[in-house]
C-alpha cells in the first residue's frame, strides 16, 4: 500500500461521473473468471478429497475466515467508511500498517505460547500452517479492499483471478498428492502470497505520511469495531452450522455441508457480492456530498437492481439442483447436494439482502450498534435451533434452518434500520422479478432434466431468455415504479426521480 501526493481538485462534475451499472460491469468481468476458476477448483477438489478430508480443509478455512474477521474487520469496514470521505486520505496509510504489523506480532506470541504448552499433541505445525494462512490472507484481503474502495476494479480484479489460478493448479497438485485438507489450505496460503507478489499495490491518493492521526484512528475503530461484532455475531448465523456438523454428525457431514454451500457463495453469493462491490463505495460518496435523500433514490434503483439479478439465479438454482450437483461436485456429494441446494440458495438470496442491501443504512447512518444488535438476536436464535435439529436432523437439518435463521435476520435488521435510515423498497421491485422468475421456473421444469450437460446448459439459456423477456413484459404493464426508469439514479451524476 502507497501514497502519492494529491492532484488538483476536478472541476465541474468530473469527481462524480461514476456508474454502478458501468463498475458492475467491470467487476462482474473481475469476479467472474475468477469465480468460474473457484467453482471449477469445488468441482476438482470434490471428485479427488473425501468428505471427510473436504471437511477438515472448510473447518480450517472457517476458523480463519472468523480470525481475519475477529482482528481485521474494525479496520477493513473503516476503510470502506472513510476512505472515500477523507479529505487526504494518506492519513490511513500508517494505520493500515501499523495495525497489521501489532496483529501480526500479537498472533505469533499467541502462537508460540500454544506451541510451548503443545495442549492438543500433533496440532502444532497446522497451527503454524493457519497462522501463516492468516497473515497472509489478511493482507490480501486488504490490499483488495483497497483497490475497490479507490474505484479500480481492474487491479481488484487481477488480485482475485491471480490468486484463482493458483489455487487451482497449487490445490488440485495438493489433493493429488495425498496431503488432504492440510495441503489444501497450504495451497490457499500460498494463492493469496502469490497474487501480493505480482499484483502492484493500489496507491492511496494523499499527502504521505508516517505518523499515526489519534482522530482518525478513534473515528475508525469507534466505527469499525461494532461492525467486528456484528461479522462474529452473523459469522455464527452463516459458518457455525459446519462446526456444530462436525462436533454432533462428523467432519464427513461438514465436508457435504460445506461443498453445497460453496458451490451456492462462488454462483449466487458472488452475483450479488458483485453489485454491491461497485455500489457501496457511489453510495458513501453520495450521502457525503448530496445527503440521505439523495441516496435513499439510489438505493432503491440498487435494490431493484439486486433482486432482478438476485431472485432468478436463486430461484433457477432451487429448480436445477439435481443438475448443478452432477456437474459440480463428485459423486460422493451429489446425493446431499441435491437435497439442500434449494435451502440453500433460497438462504443466500434473503441474506444476501440483509448483507448487501439493508446493512448499508446501518453503515450509512453509523449506526453499527443497531446493526449489531440485529445479528446478535438471529444468532443467538440460530445457535438454539441448530443445537436441537443437527443432532436429528444432519445436514438437511442445517440448511433448513440456515435458510429460516436467514430471513428471521433480514426482518429483525429492516426493523431496527428504519429509525435510523428509511429503506424505500417498492413492492413493483420485488413482485415483477418474483412473477417472472414464477414463469421461469415452470419453463425450465417442464423441459425435463437429466439429460447431461449439454442439456443443462440449454435450460439454463432457455430460463434467462424467458426470465428478461417476462420481465420486460411485466415491466410495461401496470402502476407502480419501474427498473428502467431508476437505472439513471446509478449514474450519480444524475439527480432525477420519477415515478
């Protein structure tokens, strides 16, 4: 991470000419590939690891996953907040390193000291494996953030598909060799160090420095650190279900838990991870120079945006998982992909929602609290329900319930939103997708499946056709407010709405 000194300020509307259908775009095309490679590396790793083994490698990741969110979440959702809005933003760069450097001093004293006291015999050197996974995944994961939070979709974009590539080729060499889960994540590790070595750094617009700013740090931490809460709190939503799996059922059952899910985050959980990529960042500049008002339209134009993208690819997931889990995953996990690949992409989509679409008032108004507090009721609800139904129920238990915890979350987080920043969803937005995704759903069903990929792929094409055409359709009939007429508002240059 560098910074070089700042340009003139721009004239006229140059500083505001961004489009999130423009930067969808784009990172759809940085994400995409890369997301395509992760699927394909699922679709490997399932037909060469055991359950079991698929099992150990998702736990390791899992507990990483909490750690990077644990220790570096305050920091990565502050630079998201601020970074946009600060007028010299080379003030973070010292933070950034700073902060890491503390954490990365931090975690090998606690590794040490568990390696001298060897409380669990045989774990050390995986212990020190996670730990290197660690740094280095956290530092990527911020040098990305960094990239899109700066509008360069292009450099987030060779750091995901540098590190996609490697993991396929360092993974599937791994599996092969007989290492299991271990050397997957060892080859996890060794992705993300090699997309830092050859992808530059995105360099941070502002006066250099290397002193620490006290304010802005407060600012950061006081912002971020309820947002590390709340990621811990609906980690427990999202991520527990496989450690519960694993204590009550086995890690054979984590590991067929774990592949459907992946499967669903690298499709559904990337389409809209994608959208919101491209319109936080419009989102934050606006409320800072225009106002609430002003970005109350622009979230609706996203919102229409994300559920007509969203709502077809979970509905045609549920409508074809028997057909995704033969061409995705090995034949060991085809019969349990089968049965929870509905569950779980309805799940996505509902939290989706509330991830990428509700939260962002919380984060708007910065009033993380409330959003915490939110996820803290569906966790502590999640955790209940799932102590009582994977022990009867196993994986088909955990994805019903991960779907019902799903939407108890969405409603509890719109209803603590709306005192601090009113959500406009108009019903039209909602309905005219759902009715067209109806239609779409009877369409591919009864043009049959189990007739190989080739036929997959055709109803796949068949159910897109169909979807836009209803929709279209839909869209020129009746009252109400229309997609096409909000897709303006994300060019927040413009300042028009009309219903």
């Amino acid at each position: 991470m560098q910074t070089q000194t700042a340009p003139p300020p721009p004239t006229g509307n140059s500083g505001t000419s961004r489009s999130v259908l423009r930067d969808a775009v784009l990172y759809g095309m940085a994400r995409g590939l890369p997301g395509l490679l992760n699927l394909l590396t699922i679709a490997l790793l399932t037909r060469i690891l055991a359950p079991e083994e698929y099992g150990a490698y998702a736990l390791v990741m899992a507990g990483v996953a909490l750690g990077i969110g644990s220790v570096l979440g305050w920091l990565r959702e502050g630079l998201a907040r601020f970074l946009p809005s600060l007028p010299d933003a080379g003030v973070m760069v010292p933070i950034v390193r700073r902060t890491f450097a503390w954490i990365i001093g931090g975690t090998a004293m606690i590794g040490a000291t568990l390696s001298v006291l060897d409380m669990v015999p045989g774990t050390i050197a995986l212990l020190w494996l996670a730990l290197a996974f660690f740094w280095v995944q956290g530092w990527y994961e911020v040098q990305r953030d960094v990239a899109r939070i700066s509008l360069h979709p292009g450099r987030y974009g060779w750091f995901s598909l540098v590190r996609a590539v490697h993991f396929l080729g360092l993974s599937v060499l791994a599996a092969k060799g007989g290492w299991g889960g271990e050397g997957v994540v060892a080859a996890a590790a060794l992705a993300s160090l090699g997309a830092l070595v050859l992808v530059p750094p995105t360099r941070i617009v502002g006066t250099p420095t290397n002193r620490v700013d006290r304010d802005t740090l407060s600012h950061v931490a006081s912002y971020g650190a309820p947002l590390t809460a709340t990621y811990l709190l609906w980690y427990v939503v999202a991520v527990s279900d496989r450690f519960l799996l694993g204590f009550f059922v086995g890690s054979e059952a984590t590991g067929l838990y774990a592949a459907s899910y992946d499967m669903i985050d690298k499709g559904l959980g990337l389409l809209m991870l994608i959208q919101y990529l491209a319109a936080f960042p419009v989102l934050v500049r606006t409320f800072t120079r225009y106002g609430a008002e002003r970005t109350r339209l622009q979230m609706t134009a996203y919102a229409g945006v994300l559920l007509a993208v969203a709502i077809p690819a979970a509905v045609g997931s549920a409508v074809l998982a028997p057909d995704l889990a033969r061409i995705l995953v090995g034949p060991a996990y085809r019969e349990a992909a089968a049965s929870i690949i509905p569950w779980i992409a309805m799940s996505a989509l509902v939290s989706g929602m509330k991830l990428y679409y509700v939260d962002i008032g919380f984060q708007l108004a910065r009033r993380t609290y409330r959003q915490m507090a939110g996820v803290a009721v569906a966790a502590a609800a999640n955790v209940a329900v799932n102590l009582w139904v994977i022990p009867r129920y196993g994986v088909q238990g955990a994805a019903v319930t991960s779907l019902v915890s799903s939407v108890f979350a969405l409603a509890v987080s719109w209803w603590l939103c709306r005192p601090v920043f009113r959500l406009n969803l108009p019903v039209g937005l909602l309905v005219r997708p759902l009715a067209a995704a109806a239609g779409m759903a009877v369409a591919i069903s009864a043009y049959g499946g189990d007739g190989g990929t080739a036929h997959t792929v055709s109803r796949i094409a068949l159910g897109v056709v169909l979807y836009f055409v209803l929709l279209l359709g839909l869209e020129s009939l009746g009252p109400g407010t229309r997609l096409r007429r909000l897709l303006g508002l994300l060019d927040y240059s413009t300042a028009r709405f009309r219903r």
